[in-house]
C-alpha cells in the first residue's frame, strides 16, 4: 500500500490570529513600558546626581559665608569696643577743652586789668620826664 503523504500541519505566525495580535501587541507596549520606566530612572538618577553636586556645591559656598559672617562679628565686636574707648577718651577731650576755654576767658578777662606794653611805655616816659624835673 502506499503511503499517504503526511500532511504537515502548517505553523502559524502569531500574527494570523487576532489573539495573536494582541499578544504581540501587548508584548510591545510591555516593551515600551520598560524602556520608558528605564529612561525615567536614568533621568531621576541624572538629576539627583547634578542635585545632590549642586547643592554640595551651595553648602560649601554657605559653609564658607558662615565662617566669614562670623570673622566679620566678631571684628565688629572689637571694633564697637575700641569705639566705645574713644567716645569715653573724646568725652573726656571736650570736657577738659571746655575747661581751658574757662580758663583762657578767665585769664583774658583779667589780662584785660593790666597796661598795654604801649601803655607801660607811655608811662616809663611820662615817669622819666617827671624825674627830669623834679631831679633838676
């Protein structure tokens, strides 16, 4: 007898069946999704790196404004002091001028009881005419 040809069954491509097509359509959006998500990660994992460099960056800066902030009170606490020291030595100065200045008004009031040394010499010559005459 002869043998009848075996038919062999043809394979079908996913593609033919409608299910098939959805299963191939949902393994590309499963895909996607992954490549998406991937993508998300890497771009959260950038922006937290140049973030985090940033503001390693900003505390170093504050860091450093903190350290001169305080060198600046600090010499402005020395400063206030030496003020302090001379507002006292000027308070001292404008009293001790306010009493010379006393003291020369005083000195000029009574400078003014005394002859001239015109006046002196006016005299001197008045006294040598009058010890002329009398001595003659």
């Amino acid at each position: 007898m002869a043998k009848k040809p075996v038919r062999r069954k043809r394979l079908r491509a996913p593609s033919d069946t409608a299910a098939g097509r959805v299963a191939l359509l949902l393994e590309q959006i499963q895909e996607q999704n992954k490549a998406t998500i991937e993508a998300v990660f890497a771009a959260e994992k950038r922006i937290r790196d140049d973030f985090g460099q940033r503001f390693d960056s900003l505390e170093r800066r504050v860091a450093a404004l903190e350290f001169v902030v305080k060198q600046h009170s600090e010499q402005l606490g020395r400063l206030e002091s030496r003020m302090d020291g001379l507002e006292s030595r000027m308070d001292r100065l404008e009293a001790e001028v306010r009493e010379l200045k006393d003291a020369v008004s005083r000195i000029a009031g009574r400078l003014d009881e005394f002859a001239t040394r015109a006046e002196l010499k006016a005299l001197e010559q008045r006294v040598a005419a009058l010890e002329q005459r009398v001595g003659n």
